[in-house]
C-alpha cells in the first residue's frame, strides 16, 4: 500500500502516434508527454484491463487469506501526533556525527504538471525536468514568486507552484499533517498522509521495525510492519532523496523538499519509541479546519430537458423487438435521462438488469455492484440541457437463460430547481 510508483499499466509506456516505447527518461514522445500513454494487461480495452486486474488483486487475497497460518496476539495499541512539515529540523546520520537539515514550505515542481504515463499531463512539461524554463516561470510569478531561500530548499526541484506559501482563498498545499502508528499484535501499520514509492516506504518499515526490535525486549521480534497509504489526509508523493533527484512526476509531487522522507522516518521513530515504552506522545500543533471556507469550481446544474413529446426515462434507442441474445453478448440501451448530479444514488443505482419470474414478477438481478453493468452518461454538448444514459451489459456466461429488461433510475433537476426522480424500462428480450 505504498502506491507512490505503482502502476495497473503492467504493459509499459507507449506513444500513441507511432506505437513505438517512449522517451525512457522523460516519457515524451517527440518531446511531447501528451502522447506517452501507459498500456494495461487488457490493452487497448480499458475496462477489460481493470477487470484483469481486479481479478489478479482479488485472487491473490483469497490465496493470502487462504494460507495464513499466524495468529495475531498481543496488545492493542497506538499514538497518533501532529507534525508540522513545513520547517521540520531533521537529524541525518553521517560518518562521525550527525548532520541537521530542514524541509520546506510545500511547492510543487516542473515535472509535475507532466502527470505521468497513467495521465499525462499537457504543454511543454516533461518529466525529469530538473531545470524548468523562462516562460513558465513568468506564468508561476504571477501566482506566487518563490524566494531564494525556497529556491535554494527545494533543489533540485525548479519550482511551478510555491503551494506552501500560497493563502489565498485558504492554503494551497497542508503543513500539519497527521502521522499514526496502530499495533494489532505483532501486526504494526504506518498510516501515512501520502504516496510513498516502494522504495521509500521500505525504508520507513525498515527503520520503525529496527526500533521496535531492538528497544522491544523481544516483544517484537516476530513484528510485521505495513504502510497504509493516503491515511487520514493528503499531501501528494514522498520519495527517497535519489528519486527526488531525478526529478520525475513523482519526485516533483514530494511537497517538502529532499529530505521528506528522512522527515516521516524522524517522527515515525518517536512514535515507535513510545509505543514501545507506553509513554504519551504530545499531539503536536492543531491543523486549520477550512470546511467553511471551501469553493466549488464544479459548474452547478442548473436545468434538464428533454426533447418535446419525451419524458425523462423514456427509451431513445431499445433492444431490437423479439430480440434473443446469448452469453458473452453485448446488450445497449439509452435512455433520455438527466444529470447524475442530481442524485448520486448512493443508496440505490442507475442501472439495473431485471429477470421475469413468473408471468409478471421482475427480479433484480444485476446491478451498478456488477462490473458487467456499465452506464454512461453524456451531454449532445456541454450548454445542452439535454442527455442520455447509454446502458451496456456484457451477459455474464454465468447468467441464468430467461426473459431480462434494463430499468435506468434518474433524478432531473427542474427550472425552480425541485428534483424529480424518475424510471425507464428496455423492451424484455431473451437470453438463451
């Protein structure tokens, strides 16, 4: 759960122009990272690479589950502090003593903005961009200008956003974050307000498991230490100091300079210590609570409609008549729908595969849980106040033979801004 560096695109990096394997070190294509796109194991359909990989991940925890063998046993415990990142003194080991540095203000760098191969980013930016360039930082000025002493923290980052000294409607980027050690038995968990690399999250589990072990009197011997990544709050990516050199998406996303790693291993150490010891923990600086102050860029809805003579729900394309369709096959139907906005549906669903039993008792038998259900919804244009919902469902082999319809559930947000929930039905037709 250390996710900082792991990607479903199992298949590597192309350019979507040539097919040929993109710029090794900076993911372009040409120059260009638009064109740089991870492949997953189901390429080129997305959702079959998700279904593969949901597959793989859920075989692989019954085989975990299936053959485990230790017991959990022991005490139930925790410390959890507040730790403001942004000027942090560190303590780094070195040949003959120690060595003090700082973290910074957060800020985010070139390489950034270049997203990376699961999401590239857009312009000019690359990653493994250690330099930046003129034009873009006259656009940064404009936001915010970072000074020398921010300049100088963050090397080799060249700086884009200096997030951690940006206010304005509220801060840019978190200082205080929140850090958290849990013990279940021999079983310990980090819980990090981040995305750690594999290799930065090895080196945080191996420097708490070496205090636990060592200060432990044996009680730890058998410990296992997990990370549990993006935990409580978020504050983007934490490399190792090597990684944070080369500059790529990750290293530019690591908000606190070169030495935030060392940071979390310097504070997570001083939680470890007092679980071992039961000693309290001062719960460090409180963080802001911005929940009043927090804007919405997302355009609000502000009518549906439908075309004259039609209301919401209503079938704008069916299912052939007398249609019969067989496992494996693919079954459409669009609905004249509204925004989803409107309701979320978090208690129910937009879609819904029915079977009749009997002569007139429908039974729901997939839904929106069901990854062979897909819904869609779009927009003829984006001013439109028209739209529809295209429901597909890929017919299970395990499906039962039977007489099925797709029901779509909606919500429609009228000119005085009332919600009115509605429903439509396919045509029934056979599945042999």
């Amino acid at each position: 759960s250390n996710c900082g560096d792991v990607s479903p695109n199992v298949l590597g990096a192309f350019c979507i122009d040539t097919g040929l394997p993109c710029d090794f070190n900076h993911s372009t294509c040409g120059g260009k990272n638009e064109l740089c796109y991870g492949r997953g194991p189901g390429y080129p359909d997305e959702f079959e690479s998700t279904r593969i990989i949901g597959d793989r991940q859920f075989r692989k925890a019954v085989d975990l589950f299936n053959k485990a063998s230790e017991q959990l046993k022991g005490k139930v415990d925790y410390r959890h502090a507040y730790v403001d990142f942004s000027k942090l003194e560190v303590t780094l080991p070195k040949q003959g003593g120690s060595q003090v540095v700082e973290t910074c203000p957060a800020a985010m760098g070139f390489a950034f903005a270049a997203g990376t191969t699961d999401g590239p980013g857009a312009f000019d930016f690359k990653q493994g961009d250690d330099q930046g360039n003129p034009f873009w930082r006259l656009v940064r000025n404009l936001l915010k200008t970072p000074d020398k002493e921010q300049i100088d923290c963050q090397l080799p980052k060249p700086i884009l956003l200096d997030t951690g000294e940006m206010k304005e409607p509220y801060d840019w980027a978190p200082s205080i974050l929140p850090i958290q050690i849990l013990r279940i038995g021999q079983l310990v968990i980090l819980s990090v307000p981040g995305e750690f690399t594999t290799m930065a999250g090895r080196r945080l589990r191996d420097a708490v498991k070496t205090v636990l072990t060592s200060g432990g009197h044996g009680e730890f011997n058998s410990v296992h230490v997990v990370i549990a990544g993006l935990t409580n709050t978020y504050s983007q990516y934490v490399t190792t100091f090597e990684e944070y050199e080369m500059q790529r998406y990750e290293g530019a996303s690591t908000l606190f300079g070169p030495h935030t790693l060392s940071a979390y291993i310097q504070e997570f150490k001083k939680l470890a210590t007092a679980l071992i010891s039961g000693q309290s923990i001062e719960p460090g600086p409180q963080p802001p609570d911005l929940l009043d102050k927090q804007i919405s860029l997302l355009t609000p809805v502000v009518i549906d409609m439908t075309p004259s003579g039609v209301k919401f729900g209503d079938v704008s394309t069916d299912v052939p008549k007398n249609s019969t369709f067989k496992r494996g096959d693919m079954v459409t139907v669009v609905f004249w729908s509204a925004c989803p906005r409107n309701d979320l549906m978090t208690e129910g669903t937009f879609s819904l595969v029915e079977i009749l039993h009997g002569k007139d008792s429908w039974v729901p038998a997939y839904d929106d849980d069901d990854f062979c259900l897909r819904f869609k919804w779009s927009r003829p244009s984006k001013l439109s106040a028209r739209s529809q919902a295209t429901i597909e469902w890929r017919i299970p082999k395990s499906a039962a033979p039977g007489v099925y319809r797709i029901q779509h559930f909606g919500a429609s947000k009228g000119l005085m801004g009332s919600i009115l929930h509605f429903t439509g039905s396919s045509s029934a037709f056979v599945v042999a």
